[in-house]
C-alpha cells in the first residue's frame, strides 16, 4: 500500500497537527517494534508515508518530516521559534509596515538553518536527502503564483514535466527553505517571496489562497492522474490517505449580531473561504475514497463513513442520516481525516479564555493549542486507521 500525508493550512495551529502526529508517530513505532525493535528505534514518519504534502504552515511541518525529522522534534521547534516567527515590523522601517504585519526574517532564518544540505550547500527541492532511504518519498509543498494568477503545488518528482533538469525553469531547482517560506507568506502577516526560474521571476504568496489549502485531494490526484506521471494503481487496498487539519471555528453569526455591517463582514470573508475550501476538499476526498474515519460533514450526508453513519440511528432503529460510500471498486483511495471543529457555542466558550485562537498568529494560545491536540489525538487516533 501506498501512503500520502497531508497537512492543511493554518499558522501557528499548526501545533495541533503537530500533537496529531506525535500520536501517530507514536503508535507506528510501537507497531513496527513488533516486527523489526532495531530498526523502530529510529523510525520517523518518512518511513511509513511516501507522500508528504503540506500547505504553509502544513508545507512547514511536511517538509521536516521528509526532511527526516522526528514529530517531537518539530514541535520542539515550532514552541522554541514559534514566537519569534511572529515577530512584529519595526516601526522604524514604516514602507515595510505597509506590506506585511510580520518581519519574515526569522522564519527566513529558520528555514535556511534548517533546509542545509551536510556539506552546507543550500538545499533544493531535488536535494537527495529528500528522498533517502527505502521509501523514496515524494514531497508537495503548495503556493500561489501570484504573478500568473495560479496554483503552484509544486513536487519533488524527477518525472514531473517542469521538473526536467534539462529546462531552464526546472521548479526542483527553487531553494527549499524559499520554497517553504513563500508557502507561508500569507497576505497581511508576511509579505510575498520573490522566486527566479531561469529568466523569470514569479511572486509567490501562502499557498492558502488556493483551493489547496487542505491540499488530501491534490496530493492524491497528482498521485493518480497520468499526467502527474506518478501512476499509482488506485484503490482503497492500495493507497490511503491520512489528513490533518488545523482545526476548524465555526464562522456563524447571529442576524442581530452588531458586526453585520459591510466592514465586519468584510474582515470576516477570508476566513469563511478558506473554512469553505477546505471543507469542501475534505468531502470530495470523502466521496472519491472510501472515508475510514472523519467528523461529522452536515446533517444531509452525515459523515460519509459506513461505521459512524450506522450508529448515527433514532428510536425507531431508522438511520438519521443516510449511508452511502462508492462501492470499494470505484474508490480511488481510502481516506482518513483528523481535525477537530469547534460549533458556536464551544467557540464562544474557548475564546472567551484565549480571544484570539483562531488567529493565524495565536501564539500566546500554544500551550492551549497543544492541550486541544493532545486530547484530541488521545481519543481519536488509531493504529487500524494507518495501517
């Protein structure tokens, strides 16, 4: 079986994707102990998943971890410079308050520290140490062209056609650490990242403002889709794919709520976008794989999981809501999805304590965020859903 990994969006939430992932981490090694206790020792999520997709925050955590990183390590990090990675503009440089809230050089930094090759060469899309080991694994890291209007989820496969070493424009040559940064550089917090393939310079901005902002479904298509020319056989036997969110606030509002004039609403459109795109990337995962496990998607479809929709019956033993899945011949995939959302009346509560958690840049909630994952993982992750 062939397996993809794939990490939303989000900002500094990415801390509860990262607590998801030391779970499953977790749970693999004590797997794997069973059947080689040697080589478990050192085993990182890279060894069991052989795509790895992520989209800012989520391209952050994915490219670590194809880096062959372990997951405690990079919640480490993301605790140690999650701070500093917000680290307001002076207002001594007042041209560079007009682009972005955030100075993007520690991020910058970190990153360059980071993605070094051993021989301290900066490290590129086609470094090797990508791709070592038995895996060989394949990484996807999703931005915006902002200079041509499009989506860039750019990969590390040497049979992707821009991929060619023979073109000028070859995208594996872009630095990993630009490549990454530019994946993050969402609108208003950071500025853009300006990136030159042979003669031409593109601006790329946080491949949020895509629709990729879960990027499961790419990540699977560009696995499938001949014209990828990864060519996996599909399946629900033979690829699964395991996503994970950043959580989910519910962007509801009562009709006497004070902020429904063109301004607050305005400030509000962004967010319920992408909240949109990524639940609707989530149902189509749902409806073209067979969908082991999820939250509920509405109250029309249910959870579009045979197990949960049958338990989801009224007095009468009458389901709720109905069961439907493609049957296991037309599914392309099977499909796990771990986030956690938050309705109205939980929202209101939890920001009640920490106002401002659902903020992209809440690094005062971390310690909050962790407790939520924490919990969260404890309770919901499984071994049958990875292996």
């Amino acid at each position: 079986m062939k397996r993809i990994l794939a990490l939303d969006g989000g900002g500094i939430r990415g801390v509860f994707t990262l607590e998801v992932l030391v779970k499953i981490e977790e749970l693999l090694r004590g797997y794997y102990a069973k059947q080689d206790p040697e080589k478990a020792k050192t085993f990182v999520l890279r060894d069991h998943f052989d795509f790895l997709a992520g989209t800012s925050t989520g391209a952050i955590i994915a490219t670590c971890l194809c880096w062959g990183m372990p997951a405690q390590e990079v919640k480490d990090l993301y605790i140690a410079e999650g701070r500093k990675m917000f680290e307001s503009v002076s207002w001594r440089h007042p041209i560079r308050k007009l682009f972005s809230l955030y100075d993007p050089g520690p991020l910058t930094d970190f990153l360059q520290r980071k993605f070094t090759e051993r021989n301290g060469e900066i490290a590129t899309l086609a470094s090797p140490r990508l791709r070592d080991g038995e895996k060989n694994n394949f990484l996807m890291v999703v931005v915006r062209n902002h200079t041509n209007g499009t989506a860039w989820p750019l990969t590390n496969n040497p049979d992707a056609i821009y991929n060619d070493p023979t073109r000028p424009d070859d995208n594996r040559q872009i630095p990993l650490w630009q490549l990454v940064r530019a994946s993050t550089a969402a609108p208003v917090f950071f500025p853009p990242e300006k990136v030159r393939l042979g003669d031409t310079e593109s601006i790329f901005v946080d491949g949020s403002i895509t629709p990729y902002s879960n990027p499961a479904l790419i990540a699977a298509l560009t696995a499938i889709l001949p014209g990828y020319h990864m060519d996996w056989p599909t399946g629900p036997d033979k690829i699964r794919v395991v996503s994970i969110g950043t959580l989910a606030f519910s962007s509801e509002l009562s009709v006497s709520h004070p902020s429904l004039w063109l301004g607050a609403l305005a400030a509000k459109i962004p967010a319920a976008l992408l909240q949109s795109m990524g639940w609707q990337q989530d149902y189509l995962c749902r409806c073209l794989g067979e969908c082991i496990f999820g939250e509920v998607l509405d109250g029309e479809v249910g959870y579009l999981v045979d197990a949960l929709d049958a338990a989801n019956k009224d007095k009468t033993g009458k389901l709720k809501i109905p069961v439907w899945r493609p049957r296991p011949a037309e599914s392309w995939f099977s499909y796990v999805r771990y986030n956690r959302t938050f309705k109205k009346k939980e929202m209101q509560d939890i920001l009640r304590e920490h106002p401002d958690l659902a903020r992209l840049d809440a690094v005062d909630g971390i310690q909050h965020l962790i407790d939520i994952g924490k919990a969260y993982a404890e309770a919901t992750v499984k071994i049958e859903h990875l292996v």
